[in-house]
C-alpha cells in the first residue's frame, strides 16, 4: 500500500508541470463578448479523475485540452460555461472564430 501512495504522490508532482498543461493559446472570452464572432463548435470534457488533492489539477488539465481542441477546430476564441454547484465534473465551452 505504501508504494501505490508514493506512485499517486509521483503522479501528482508531474501534474503540476505537464507539458502542455495551459492549453493552445486561445482568447478566453464572455458569451456577450462573441456576437460578431462565427460559432465553431461545442466541446465538452470529463477531468479523468476526482478528489479533493487531484481535482484542480485534473480541471486544468481538461481546461488545457479543450483549449486543444478549439484549436484544432479552427478557433481562436472559448467561452467556457460557468459551472454551477460545489464539484465540477465535466468541463462545457463553445469555440468562436473571432479574427477576420
């Protein structure tokens, strides 16, 4: 048991520097501030796993792999959905082409 703690432990240290981990470079913005934006597509992502020492990094890391994915959508824009209630399972945005 002790070494499987030590491996979650590993695990958690490279969390925090993961390449990639901020995402493509895309302007976060508001639902207000996309009206003459074209809309891409929406993109939804479940963290891969829960807990109370794992969650925010799990959270940034879908965050980063949406930004992901707008970009290889064609986006250079995300609005993320503001989630509602205390824990967050699923990660919701819609991905904009903004530039003209």
């Amino acid at each position: 048991m002790r070494g499987t703690g030590l491996a979650v432990l590993a695990f958690l240290a490279g969390c925090t520097a993961m390449p990639g981990q901020q995402g493509a470079t895309l302007r976060e913005a508001t639902a207000a501030d996309v009206g003459n934006c074209r809309y891409i597509t929406d993109i939804t992502m479940t963290p891969g796993v829960y807990g109370p020492v794992v969650t925010d990094q799990a959270l940034a890391l879908a965050r980063a792999r949406v930004k992901d994915a707008a970009k290889a959508s064609g986006a250079d824009t995300i609005v993320f959905a503001q989630p509602t209630g205390s824990a967050v399972y699923q990660i919701e945005a819609k991905a904009y082409l903004c530039a003209t």
